[in-house]
C-alpha cells in the first residue's frame, strides 16, 4: 500500500502565469514532494482538482485553527 502524501496548506499570493488554475487570496492543499522542493516547486492540488507543479514563491504556508484545517481538508 502506498504511503500518503503529507499535506500543508497554503495561500496563492502570486498567479502571473497560472490564470486559469489559480486565485490569488485562496487557500490551497500542497502535497509534499521532496524532489519538486528541490527544483523550487510546490505540488499543489488547484482548481481543476488535480494535483500540478507551481513556483513555491507562488504561495505562503499557513497555519490555521485544527477545527478550521480539518473542515477545509474535508471539504477538498
């Protein structure tokens, strides 16, 4: 069985070149993936509801309430 991707939450605070697939100001969830980090890269699940390959410097980490990531996570 595959083990799971370990996720964070994330801010868009930059969609120059991404238009369509993101919205600056909006929340997303960022799969983490130690070779992506290293070519400066987050993996990020976006509008389309799949998961694509974006700038890091496109988006903050955030962290919110439990109560609060727990709805959103379940929401996704």
């Amino acid at each position: 069985m595959p083990k799971p991707l370990s996720r964070q939450l994330v801010v868009c605070v930059n969609n120059a070149k991404y238009p369509a697939s993101l919205e600056k100001r909006k929340i997303y969830v960022a799969l983490r993936d130690s070779s992506a980090e290293k070519r400066g890269l987050l993996r990020v699940i976006d509008e389309s509801g799949e998961d694509y390959l974006y700038p890091a410097a496109y988006f903050v980490a955030v962290e919110l309430p439990e109560g609060v990531a727990k709805a959103l996570a379940l929401s996704a």
